[in-house]
C-alpha cells in the first residue's frame, strides 16, 4: 500500500476520514534521500490522527498506576478510565512500605539508570 498523504495545511481542518485509513505497517518502508520527504507522510497520518482524537500513544499517566487512573493524551484532554496498562496488579505502586524501600534503597545505594539484560 502507498502511503496516505496530502499536505499539512489540509490537516489542520481535520479529516477523521483521513485519519481512520491505513496503519503504521503502510509507513514501515520509506524511500528516497531526503529524511522529511521520507518521514512527511507517516507525520501527516499521525498528526490527523492525533487532531481526530485516535492516536493511542503520547498519553501520560497523572499519577500513580492504579486500577481507575486518569491519563492526559498529547492534546492535553484529561481522561479517566481503569488502567489495563499497568503492571501493577498488585498495588505496589503506592504501597507506603515499598515506597518506604525504595527510599532507603536509593539512601544507601544511590540512584542509577543501567542498561537492560541483553546489553
């Protein structure tokens, strides 16, 4: 499949249409020399899809991870709704004697930020 694209201009009026058709898979093969020829495509279906309210990423959590959270999505639009994100299944997360922990943790051994496993 090509690539969906039309210029940035025509996005900002917003096209859910637009937004709804095709996927990442459809951008996974850019081609050509020029890295924003490349990229413009995949950033004009990302940005209407962002402008229509479907881009799935982005999203910040706005406070600890438990079961009801409430999320803040790239435009800014609060949202609250029960959290399948979350490995926290089993409240850890603001557990006052893990917390407690993990304080002493970085008291004694200091805060670091290592690489994973398979490096």
């Amino acid at each position: 499949m090509r690539p969906l694209s039309y210029p940035i201009d025509q996005i900002a009026v917003g096209d859910p249409a637009f937004a709804l058709r095709g996927n990442t898979r459809d951008y996974k093969d850019p081609a050509g020399a020029d890295l924003l020829e490349r990229t413009g495509a995949f950033f004009n279906w990302q940005q209407a899809r962002k402008q229509a309210g479907y881009w799935p990423y982005s999203k910040s959590l706005e406070g600890a991870p438990v079961a009801s959270a409430q999320i803040r999505d790239c435009r800014g639009l609060a949202q609250r709704g029960v959290n399948f994100a979350s490995q926290d299944y089993l409240s850890l997360a603001t557990s006052e004697e893990v917390k407690e922990a993990a304080i002493e943790a970085i008291r004694t051994f200091g805060a670091h930020s290592a690489g994973s496993a398979a490096v």
